[in-house]
C-alpha cells in the first residue's frame, strides 16, 4: 500500500460577530492554546450534530 496525502478541501468565508462573543471566544483560545479558528470550526460541528429537529 502505497503512502497518499489526501488534501481537505477548505473556503474562505467572512462573518461579523459581536465582539464579547469573539473576547470570550479568544479566552477559550488562550487558556486552551488553540486557534480561533480551529474552536469555531468545533462549535460549529458541535452545534449541527446536536441540531435539534
């Protein structure tokens, strides 16, 4: 079996949120020493697992 590199396809997209909600969010980001991008990534999959019907 040969090694392959797959490749995540990914976008760009904008999105205006209220700062204390960014503030909080980079406090989660500090004391996890994670990216904002890769917490708002997993609220998002978090919330549509969990999408109510």
């Amino acid at each position: 079996m040969a090694f392959r590199i797959e490749k995540e396809e990914y976008i760009n997209k904008t999105f205006r949120l209220k700062k204390e909600l960014v503030d909080q969010m980079e406090a989660i980001c500090n004391e996890k020493n994670i990216s904002l991008n890769k917490l708002v990534v997993q609220c998002i999959e978090y919330a549509l697992e969990n999408l109510e019907e």
